[in-house]
C-alpha cells in the first residue's frame, strides 16, 4: 500500500516545483513599489512607467494556453528548462536596461519566461506525484504563491532602498541559475518520441489567441482610466472581438487546434474553470477596493491598512497545506462547495457590518476570506488537474491558469465599476472624488459590492458541486 505522505524525491520535486510559483508571483509585485524610483530615474511620467508592470502582466496571461499546449509536445521539463532560462537572462536585460523602452521590452520577454513557468506547474503536480500525493502537494504550491504575493512588495521596497531599482531584477539572477541546476538534476526527464512524429503546431491558433486575450486584457485594465466611450477601448474591443471570431472559425476547421475540444465534454474541466474565474475575479476585485474602505471610512493610513492584509496572507499560508491535508480525507469537490458557501456568508455578513466602530468585523473578514481561499484554491487544482488526461495536463493547465488570470482582471474592473457607478456615478475611482460622498451613501456603496461578490461566490459554489469528474 502507497504511503499518503510525500516521498523524500517527491518533497524534492515539489519544492522545484513551488519554488517557480513563488517566483512568478513575487516578481509580479516587486517591481510595483520601485516604480517612483524607475519613473525618476528615466524622467518619465506614471502612465509611460506603468507600462513596466502591464507589459509583464500581458504577456504572462495571453502566452498561458500557447506554453500549456507546447509543454504536451516538446516536454513540461524541457520547456521548463526553457522558461526559466528566459525569465533569468531577460532579468539581466531589464537590469542593465539603458532605456524605459528597453526596460519595458525585457519586462515583456521576462513575462514570456514567467508565463512558462505558470502555466505548467500545475500540470507537474499530476504528472510527477502519485494521486495520494496531489492534495497536499497542491497545498503547497497555493502557500508558495501567496508567499510571493506578500512579501512581493516588501522585499522589492527593501532592495530598492537599500541598494537600487536595479537590484530588484539582479536578484532574480542567481537564484534562477540555482534554481536550473536543481531542476535539471531532480525533474524526471521527459518520455521519449523516438518514433512517433508530433502532431503539426497550431501556430495561426496561437497567434490569434495571444491578440485576442492582449487586447481582453488591455480593455480591462484601461476602462477604468480611460472611460468605455473612449476611441482606444473601441478599437481594443473590435479587436478582442475580430480576433475571437476568426480564432473560433479557425479552431473548428483546423486538423490540430490549440486547445483539445474535447476537454469541454468534461464537467470537473468547464464547471471547475468558472468557479476558479469567479473566485479569483473576487479575490482581485476585494484587493482593490478594501484599501479604500479601510483609508476612507475606517481612516487607516496605507501602511497600517497593510497590516491588515498580512493577516490575510499568515492565515492563508498556514491554512493552504492543512487543505491540502484534508483533501486526501474529503472529496476535493466537496471541499470547494463548503469554502464558497462559507465564502457566501463572509462577503455578505461583511456589508452588513461595514458601519461598524469596531475593527472585529474587518479582522473576522479577513480570516474567514483567508480560510475561503485557501481551502477553495488547492482543491479546486485537484478538481481540474486530477480530469487532465495523460498527454494533454500542460494543455489543461495552461488553459486554467489562463481563466484564472483573466479572471483577476475582470474582478478590478467589476468591482470598480459597481462602486463607482453606486458612490459616485462616474467611471472613475480616486481617492479625492471619495471625499465629496456622504459616508451614508459611501458605506451603501462599498455595501452593494460586497453583496455582488456573495452572489459571485453563490455561483462559484453552484458550479463547484457540479464539476464532478468522471473516469478517464
């Protein structure tokens, strides 16, 4: 009988494995705090720099499915290899970048590396660790990359001002050179196909899916800024829409599409899909808008409202293996049902008591969110990656972290869009336009969103309990 704890290799495994989570999600956040720094250091103004951080952001998403497919045919340690060879080099580039232009080049190449290295961890999860396994292994690679979300901006503050902007990207250097070695000796070499020729690549496919998830994600993120009436979020929607449509065409016709059409047939593949989106359009959205509350009705200055969300990210990386632990016990489904109806009652009991004096209600939130997300996240991995085929699990896991990243997206946009539209009957959210709204409407206002996001997690749950999986 198989031991259910993980085997000295597999620990070995896993940790390469996490390792790569917590390094994509850390260099999404490091760069953040330096931007000032970076914006005086090339004269250059916000809207120009931030392009530092959307150039990274737009590659990782729209390149997901693209890496996912071609893991299942070159080999997930190969392209591996591969993806943290470029994340390294183009950490070099952006180090020594003479130019924002080149700056914002390398950052985009780094998000090609980053996007590898995300798209098929969880793919390596199910295809290096037996079934008993995979529970607490995903456990583990939910703690890593909340590890590199929290200490993310912290540590790239730290560099920045101890040494300079420079070294947030220098850092990165070794440790992938490090970080190569022990994944070329540890990673089980890839299967051999001596032989059996590769089916011809779905280039046009991946070409139009890489414009069309661009310009999604690119809407997105400059509706807010720049209004729906405005001529570029025209042009951008046209575009997502034209490309779409002939993807869609192409797809059909085409003898080896991107992504195999027959994982659709699956309910654990499609229903585990849209609670993964809503959940992470949630946890996006609850990101963005509750440093307002916490500065503007609670009148917390930022960096006290960040301790705030450390809570949050203690709770949830101590939570995440324990998940992971308990679903080799309990049905991983039956898991993300129970944390979203859970989730439920966190959001809306939350807008019920944003009027509150108290800070109890807003700590007894992020607990209860903390606990939501870690036991929904790893379990829901298991859900989709345990449905994935043999062959075919760099294909699923791009496809899922792709939903999930377009997802995080929407999630700002969604909940921007609810509060602005109830406070401030406008498109835009600053902070000085909060100053002019009655406390009245402006508690009713961060009220409503809540209530959104619990109709969000009613939903998530529905297609939780559906996403049963069936026999291979």
């Amino acid at each position: 009988m198989q031991s259910q704890s993980v085997s000295p290799d597999g620990k070995v495994i896993l940790f390469s494995i996490a390792f790569a989570t917590f390094m994509v999600n850390a260099d999404s956040y490091i760069v953040n705090i330096s931007l000032p720094t970076i914006s005086t250091y090339f004269k250059a103004d916000t809207e120009a720099v931030s392009w530092v951080v959307m150039s990274y952001q737009l590659t990782v998403t729209a390149l997901l499915l693209v890496f996912g497919t071609l893991g299942d045919r070159l080999g997930i340690k190969r392209l591996f290899m591969l993806g943290y060879g470029i994340f390294t080099l183009s950490s070099l580039t952006c180090a020594i970048s003479p130019t924002l232009g080149w700056l914002v080049a390398s950052r985009a190449l780094q998000g090609a590396g980053a996007s590898i290295l995300y798209a098929l961890t969880p793919a390596m999860v199910p295809k290096y660790l037996p079934p008993e396994q995979r529970g607490p292994a995903f456990g583990a690679l939910a703690t890593a990359a909340a590890l590199g979300i929290s200490v993310g901006t912290p540590l790239g503050g730290l560099i920045t001002g101890l040494l300079s902007w420079h070294w947030a990207f220098l850092i990165n250097i070794p440790i992938g050179i490090i970080a190569m070695i022990v994944c070329k000796r540890v990673l089980p070499e890839d299967s051999s196909r001596q032989g059996t020729p590769l089916p011809p690549f779905d280039y046009a496919g991946s070409a139009l899916s890489a414009v069309a998830l661009t310009a999604l994600i690119y809407l997105f993120s400059k509706l807010n800024s720049l209004g729906i009436t405005s001529p570029v979020i025209t042009a951008t929607a046209l575009l997502f829409i034209g490309a779409s449509l002939v993807l869609v065409v192409w797809e059909r016709k085409t003898e080896h599409p991107l992504l195999d059409y027959s994982l659709f047939r699956s309910p654990a593949f499609n229903y585990g899909n849209l609670a993964n989106f809503l959940c992470l359009s949630y946890l996006a959205g609850h990101n963005f808008i509750t440093p307002f509350y916490l500065m503007t009705v609670k009148d917390m200055p930022a960096e006290k409202a960040g301790t705030v969300f450390l809570l949050y990210s203690l709770i949830y990386m101590g939570m995440g293996p324990l998940a992971g632990q308990l679903s080799k016990r309990v049905s991983p489904r039956l898991l993300c049902t129970v944390a979203l109806i859970l989730g439920v009652a966190v959001s809306s009991g939350f807008s019920r008591w944003l009027s509150s004096d108290s800070m109890i209600p807003v700590y007894v939130y992020f607990v209860g969110l903390a606990l939501v997300m870690a036991t929904f996240i790893p379990s829901n991995n298991n859900v989709v990656m345990g449905m994935a085929p043999d062959g075919k699990q760099g294909a699923v896991s791009g496809s899922f972290r792709m939903v999930g990243r377009v997802g995080m997206t929407v999630g700002v946009c969604l909940f921007q869009a609810v509060f602005a539209l109830s406070a401030l009957h406008a498109g835009k959210l600053h902070a000085d336009a909060l100053k002019t709204v009655e406390k009245v409407q402006l508690l009713s206002s961060f009220s409503m969103v809540y209530m959104v996001g619990a109709a969000m997690f009613a939903v998530a749950a529905a297609a939780s309990l559906m996403a049963r999986t069936e026999n291979k």
